[in-house]
C-alpha cells in the first residue's frame, strides 16, 4: 500500500486545476460623454505591493468628458498624497514645476494646460506608480510608467450620476450593472485595437424588475451570454459571479459588493480585447449604476480538483489498491 501512496499524490498533482496569473504595466480609464447630474464618481487604483488608492470625483452638471477625466485623476492623485505610507511628487509639463507638500499639488490636474503626473513609492524605493492625465485626451490617467511598479487593479463606479465608463486593459474585465429602477439597453463595447470604433457591441435589454435580489443572477447571466454570442474571434470568454466573489485577490475594492452578483471577461489577453467600455440609460436625473474594473488577479480555487483525467487515474489506482489489498488478505487467511 505504501508504493501505491505516491503514485496518489503524483496524479493528484498533475490532475489538480490551476489558475493563471498575468500581470499588465499600466491600465486607463475612459470618460467619453458630457455629465448629466452631479455627484460623486469613485475611482480607484492599486499597484502591486502598495495601498489601495480610493478616490471620489465631484461632478457638476454639463461637464465634458475631460472635465470629467481632469476630476477623477484628481481624485485618485488626493487619495495618493492622503496614503501616509507613499511619497508622491506632481510634475506639470511646459515648466510647472514639481510639488510634494500634499494635496494641494493635485490641483494643476484641473488647472493646467499640459500633462500632469504624480509619482508615488514607499520612501523613494520601488514599487511605485505614476498617476497621469494629457490635455486633450479625455480618457487616459493613470500608468505605471516611471514607477518601476504595475498597476493591478483600476476601477470606476458611476454612483449612479454618470452613464459611461471605459476601461483599458488588464488580463480580466469586471462589470455589474444596478438597473436603479430604470428600464433600457445596456450597451458594452468591446475593442480591439481602434480606440474611437469598437469591434462589437452586446446589447442587454434590462427592465425595472431587474433589481437585486431577485433579478441580479439573471440579469447578469443575460450579460454573460450576450458577451459570449458576440462574433468575435477568439471568443470572449465570461464568467457569472455572487457577491461572494468580489474579494481579493480577483478585486481590492468593494464597489461589487453593491449587487448580489457581476460579470468577468476572463480571457482578455487571449482575445486582443484593447477596451471594455459600458453605457447604461438615465440622466439627467438618475442613471443605472455601473461598476467597471480591470484586474490582473484571478480568483483561486477554493480546494484542488481534479480534471477529468486525473479522477479517471485516480479510480483506478484506488480500484487497483483495493484489489490488492484483497489478495493480500485472502493470502493470509490461506496460510493460517
């Protein structure tokens, strides 16, 4: 019985799942439209082997979406500075000059008219990030570039005032929609590659009735599916979570925990997906909530398993071992 105990363990191994891991040097988000309510839009960030970074943007009605992009990179860049662990410098392009004194840097994100960064590390040492936002662009933020660090979570939730988030690009894509008693057509825009036309469109038609509890399952099935049936090649892959899920390390926030369940993208690097970006009806006044968040983690499995061969070798050995401790016993019982 002895000999058989390592032949168990080894096909255990080998049949045993695994998730992978991949890691992304930078992520965005994307604010494309003007802002129909005011309120406070909530960005975050985390980099590998620092704090979370949680940031609240007040929008004002008739913002465009670089106002709105101005905002949240404000946002993200006053919650950097308030992190008593990090050391962060803002650095204004067309000589603005540097600043490291608090918060108060963060303003130039509003009020210049270059490209504005600011850089944060635990006491100068790497890992770090840079938080980032051009004129001009509307869109992109933040990166980890000059860092030395990557940036494996980056979220945005609407607080149910703003119809429109974008995010590029981590290994996977978390969405949940709140329909917040409204009925339309959610719409999510996959891209690859062209960053104004995107490759195709899911659209889900959501009533009012598809209000957590009793609808949030179904409601976000629907979304799975409907992502799943896109003519995209390779297809995407998506994955229907509970609430329970919405922890590290797939996510650091806890934006998903405002719905019993959300929707993965699992295989975004596989499927060259460069942008995932949903719009929801509503405003002025209010709009479906959205959660959108890029992660670059995967949830673990919860205890080994095995594929479907290794429970057909492990039948068999465990067959195989029960025989021959049934010879074993007959041949004794002979002997006596």
């Amino acid at each position: 019985m002895r000999k058989l105990v390592i032949p168990l363990f080894m096909i255990a191994a080998l049949g045993a799942s695994s998730t992978e891991v991949r890691a992304a040097a930078a992520q965005s988000l994307h604010f494309r439209v003007i802002a129909p309510n005011a309120g406070g839009l909530k960005v975050g960030v985390k980099s590998s082997g620092l704090p979370t970074i949680n940031g609240t943007a007040n929008l004002t009605v008739g913002d465009s979406g670089e106002v709105v992009s101005r905002k949240a990179a404000e946002a993200a860049c006053i919650a950097a500075f308030n992190q008593p662990s990090l050391t962060c410098i803002r650095t204004t392009g067309g000589g603005g000059g540097s600043c490291n004194t608090g918060p108060a840097c963060c303003s130039d994100f509003i009020t210049a008219g270059f490209t504005v960064d600011v850089a944060c590390n635990r006491g100068g040492t790497t890992p770090g990030f840079d938080l980032s936002h051009a004129p001009g662009t509307g869109v992109d933020f933040v990166s980890a570039t000059g860092g030395g660090g990557d940036i494996s979570h980056m979220t945005c939730d609407s607080s149910n005032v703003y119809p429109d988030l974008g995010v590029d690009i981590a290994s996977r894509s978390l969405i949940q929609i709140r329909p917040n008693g409204l009925t339309g057509t959610v719409q999510i825009k996959i891209y690859k590659g062209s960053p104004t036309t995107p490759a195709a469109t899911a659209n889900i038609v959501v009533s009012a009735s598809n209000n957590d509890p009793s609808e949030a399952q179904s409601l976000h099935a629907a979304i799975e599916t409907a992502l799943e049936g896109l003519a995209l090649t390779p297809p995407i892959v998506a994955t229907t979570h509970h609430l329970v899920d919405a922890a590290p390390p797939l996510t650091v926030f806890t934006n998903l925990k405002q719905a019993s369940h959300f929707v993965e993208i699992a295989n975004i690097t596989a499927a060259g997906i460069t942008e995932v970006e949903v719009t929801v009806p509503g405003g002025p006044g209010p709009v479906m909530g959205i959660t959108l968040e890029g992660s670059d983690n995967a949830l673990p499995d919860a205890v080994p398993t095995l594929n479907a061969w290794g429970i057909v070798a492990l039948v068999v050995m465990l067959i195989l071992a029960g025989y021959v401790l049934r010879r074993r016993q007959m041949s004794g019982t002979a002997t006596t």
